[in-house]
C-alpha cells in the first residue's frame, strides 16, 4: 500500500507511457496477425490495466475509509485524481505542441 497520491499518479501515468511505447514499438517492427489472439490479447490487457489502475487509485482510499478516516481518504483519493489530471493535461499539451 502506497501511502503517496503523488507517487500513486506517477505510477499510473508511467504505466500508461510504458504500454504506448510498447505497443508503437511492435507496430513497427512485425505486422501482427489478425487472429483470435489480437482481441484475446487486447482484452486482457484492459483487463490488467483496470485492476491496475483500481489498485493504484482506490485501494488506499478504501481501506482508510473503511478504518473510519473518511476525510483524509477523500483528501488522499482527491489528490490522486488532481496529480492525475495534471500528468493527462501535460499529455494533451505535449500532443498539440509536437
């Protein structure tokens, strides 16, 4: 359990970066059959990076509102999101500049 908003969105955020150059880097280098395995592999991907995402966004929150610390869960869970918000503002800064 990270006890860091800060860190929780950095992860996120990376995480994100990590799978986009991934999958651009396979683009490019071998064509990808179209069979039953492309969709299979999709879906499990989202799959892994919602319960990622869950983990790194709402477990923390949960469990200190579930130990009765509702206004510092939703102070820890607001500043996830917010920390988040900047990293996706700087995505959309980056792609309309580059």
């Amino acid at each position: 359990m990270i006890k860091n908003p800060f860190l929780n969105a950095f992860y996120a955020a990376a995480y994100i970066v990590v799978i986009v150059f991934v999958l651009g880097h396979f683009d490019g280098v071998a064509k990808v059959n179209q069979t039953i395995l492309a969709p299979i592999t999709i879906l499990s991907l989202l799959v892994f990076s919602v319960a990622l995402m869950g983990m790194l966004f709402f477990f923390t929150p949960l469990k200190m509102f579930l130990d009765n610390q509702k206004d510092a869960a939703l102070a820890f869970f607001f500043k996830e999101l917010g920390t988040f918000a900047c990293f996706v503002a700087v995505f959309i800064i980056l792609l309309i500049v580059l």
